[in-house]
C-alpha cells in the first residue's frame, strides 16, 4: 500500500509539472505573436529568454521518469502512464522552441508586419493554443475521447496554415524583390505555429495512450 501511495504522489507531481510546461508553453507561443505584431523586440527577447523555464520542466519530468521507473518497478498499466506523461511533456518541450522560433523571426524583421498578411497567422495562433488548452484539459481528466475531438481541430489549423502560405507567397510576387525577406520571415512564423499544432495532436494521441492503452494516429 505504501508503495502505491508513494506511487500516485510522484505521478501527481509529473502531472502537476507537465501542466505547468503546458501554460508556459502557450503562454510563450501568445507573447512571441505579440511580440510579432508590435515589432517588441524586448518582448521577443523574453520569450527567447524564459524557454529555459520550460526547457527545465521537461528535464525534470525526464529525471522524475527515470526515477519512478526505478524505485517503484511499475505494472504494465503504471508504466504506459509514466511513459505517456514523458511524452507529452516532450511536445511541449517543442512547443516552447516552435515560440522561440518565432520570437527569432521577430527580431530578424526590420519592422512591424503588414497587418494584413497577420490576421490569419494570429487567428492560427489563437486555435493553436485554444488547442493545447482543451488536450491538457482532457489530459487532466483522462479523457480520451475529448483528445480525440481535439484532435481531429487540427485539420484547422492546416487549414489556415495553407491559405497563410498561398497569401503570403502572392505579397510576395506583388511586392517584389524588397518584400521577400520580410515575407519569407512571416512564411517561418507560420510554419513554426502550424508544427506547434502538430505536436498538440501528439499530445492527444499520448492521452489516447495513456487511457486505453491504444497506440493510434490522430488526425493522420
């Protein structure tokens, strides 16, 4: 009994700290955008800057893994979900590189975006996280049919990023030559946001994992 005890403490905790990767990471992938639209380089700066708060989290829960593994010798059912908030919390470790992908293209920029050609690329961003939010909720409460729904959004998200591309690509030609280095910078942010949504698909697939044991692909 004491071992299960000590058991759930310490998955409650990996649970505790991929959740708080979790705000970090959205909150980043928020304040990188904002960044974007105001040319705030500081705030660019920032973003780049607190990744290592994420980048810790994630070597925690790594560390956490191992040594839950170790100590408490788990059953198949406890190990499929040490293994799957690992997991997770790696997605979210990428998440946080994906927001300082795009504070990097901020500070590359020489000035603030046509606001035009950002409407779509906030809105991808705004889905992107609304995502993440809803898949963590699910996490919480081991839902694995609401990861799924989740998921399925990220045709959405696709969606957008296409359109983003076309649009983009069109400023481009219209605008000529001293447009494109600006544009193929916006081109970046929106890749980096729409690889952001494809890891908060991974997470849902990881739920999906976690609650019944089925390795699946979602949204594939």
């Amino acid at each position: 009994m004491a071992i299960r005890t000590a058991f759930k403490t310490e998955m409650l905790a990996m649970d505790d700290h991929a959740m708080a990767m979790a705000d970090l990471a959205g909150g980043a992938i928020q304040r990188a955008v904002e960044a974007l639209e105001a040319h705030d380089l500081d705030a660019a700066r920032a973003v780049i800057a607190d990744d290592e708060r994420i980048n810790q989290l994630w070597i925690r829960v790594e560390r956490e893994t191992m040594e839950i593994i170790a100590r408490q010798q788990p059953m198949a059912s406890d190990l499929r979900e040490i293994l799957a908030v690992s997991a997770i919390a790696t997605d979210l470790e990428r998440i946080g590189d994906h927001a300082k992908s795009v504070s990097r293209a901020v500070l590359a920029l020489d000035r603030a975006p046509d606001p035009d050609l950002l409407v779509n690329i906030l809105r991808m961003a705004e889905l992107m996280r609304s995502l993440l939010a809803a898949e963590m909720a699910a996490f919480a409460h081991r839902d694995a049919e609401a990861a799924r729904v989740v998921a399925a959004r990220d045709n959405e998200i696709d969606d957008l990023y296409s359109g983003i591309y076309h649009s983009l690509i069109a400023a481009m030609m219209s605008r000529g030559p001293q447009a494109i280095q600006d544009i193929s910078r916006l081109l970046w942010v929106a890749k980096s946001i729409e690889r952001a949504g494809d890891h908060v698909t991974n997470i849902g697939e990881r739920i999906v994992f976690l609650v019944t044991g089925e390795l699946t692909e979602l949204n594939g």
